[in-house]
C-alpha cells in the first residue's frame, strides 16, 4: 500500500509534530472501524487543517491500531473461538461450531488476500486514479447509498449463531470493495452482512471478527514495508505515537459503535457518508485539494 512514486510522498507523516501525528492517529482508529472511510478523512482532516498528507504508509501501518482496537474489544471471543477451535481439532471433530467458524473466517480472507496481491500495481502505483480525490469521494456516495438499500430492504433479524458459509465468503468477497480508497472495508463489510439479514449489532460483530485477518496482515505487511524503505528512529517513534493514539480510538470507536447499532440504524453513517463523497468532490472541483 505504499506509494512507490517516492518514499517521501509515501512517508509524509515524518515531517509532521508529535502533536498532529496524535490527532491523526485519532481520526485514523476512529474512522478506521466507522462504516465512514478512514482513506476519505486522511485527505480532508489534514487538507482543513493545513497539514501536509502524511502519505499512505501512515494510513495503511495504522492497521495495527485497528488490530489493537479489535482485539482488546472482542478479546473473549477471540479466545472462545480459538480454544473452541483448538480442542476440536484434537478431539478431530471438525463438525464443531467454532472450529467452522475459524475456518470461515479464515477463508473469507482469501479473497481479499488475492485481489489484493494480484491488484497491487493498479491500486497502489503512481497516478493510479482510483486513488484520486474523485474517486475517493464518488466511492463515499455509492458506499453511501448501498448501506441506505440494506437499511431499506434487509430484514435485521439474524443471529451471528445463524451464520453459515455462504454468508462468510459473500462478506469476505465485500471487503474486496476496501482495496479501492474510500469505501471502507468496515463499510463493505457491514453493508453486506446487513444485505444477508443479519441484526445490525451482529452484522458489526461478524464484520470485526472476519476483517481480523486481513487487518493484521495489512498492517504487518506495510510495517514491513516501511523497515524496507529505511523509516528512522524519529519516524518509528511518531509512528508508535499514532497507533497508540488510534488504538485507543479504535477501541472506543468499537464500543460506541456497537451500543449505538444495538439501539439505532445505520442512517447517520448513510448521510454522514454521502455529506463526506460532496465535500471532497467539492474540495476537488475548487482546487483546494490534490
């Protein structure tokens, strides 16, 4: 997910304060776990603000306090179904609900794995247009207007007890949509689950507990890739400042989201997304951001 045209661009977040790496770090974990697009607000936050971009390395390393945000909130089902799964396998018996759902999960992650390896040269390389401003906002409408169907249209009333293989790998081929800037892929994800009839609260759970995978290997991936581009001790340290900032976003983003669907639609996020997509085409059309 690094920006190959130079590793400046890639890296701007090193020429940035500790104090406004923090505040993106923020912006980041929250609307990295919101249906709201974290890739929007990393180009509109710091564009308001006067900030200089802080580059997609930053975006996509912040993975990693995404992970933290996902992992502390779920944490006992994480260990309920990785006990449950381990025990199975040595019981050898592969009919047991955890270890199917570990292993759908697990495969649901598949497709974004390969999408993402096999399109790497056309979403991530120099000048690529599906990482314009144009894009970005257009795909927070159509995301914008999906999620307003499902809300229109599904039923609400599944359980995550219900879940069956199909529904994973129909929400594993979802988060594909996250590859492109500006969908979002708790977006994505959310939207289909919902489209599959599951109750919003669930739907979110299912699109966490699926999206672990792919978050941590997206964020270990472009940690790697930062090692690799000689990323200094300064930069390692504001890098450090960010996902600490963001893990604790993101935890508090997932626990606020949660109670919010136990008791709410997913509206606000619908208008809050379409209003997003307007400004940035706007922001574009007047030239007040590249």
């Amino acid at each position: 997910m690094v920006d190959v045209c130079s590793a400046g661009s890639a890296m701007g977040f090193v020429d940035l304060s500790v104090g406004k790496v923090a505040v993106l770090g923020l912006v980041q974990g929250v609307t990295e776990l919101m249906p709201v697009s974290s890739s929007a607000h990393m180009r509109v936050v710091p564009a308001l603000l006067g900030w200089p971009d802080p580059g997609a390395a930053f975006s996509a390393a912040m993975q990693m306090a995404a992970l933290v945000g996902v992992v502390s909130y779920f944490w006992r089902d994480i260990v309920g179904l990785a006990g449950g799964a381990g025990r199975a396998v040595v019981r050898r018996d592969f009919a047991d609900a955890d270890f199917r759902l570990v292993l759908w999960i697990l495969i649901g992650t598949l497709p974004i794995v390969v999408a993402g390896l096999a399109l790497a040269h056309s979403l991530n390389g120099c000048g690529s247009p599906l990482r314009s401003i144009w894009a970005v906002g257009l795909a927070c409408i159509v995301m914008g207007g999906l999620l307003a169907l499902t809300e229109l249209m599904a039923r609400h009333r599944r359980e995550l007890g219900s879940i069956r293989a199909r529904d994973v790998m129909l929400v594993g081929l979802a988060q594909v949509g996250a590859l492109i800037p500006g969908v979002s892929r708790s977006g994505s994800t959310l939207t289909a689950a919902l489209a599959l009839g599951f109750r919003r609260e669930e739907a979110a759970r299912f699109s966490f507990l699926l999206g672990l995978p792919a978050i941590a290997l997206a964020g270990l991936k472009e940690v790697v890739e930062l090692h690799k581009m000689g990323l200094d001790g300064h930069g390692w340290m504001l890098l450090a400042v960010g996902i600490l900032a963001g893990g604790l976003s993101s935890l508090l983003a997932i626990w606020g989201l949660m109670r919010f669907l136990e008791r709410f639609s997913t509206w606000p996020f619908v208008i809050y997304r379409i209003a997003l997509g307007v400004l940035l085409l706007g922001l574009a059309a007047a030239g007040l951001i590249a």
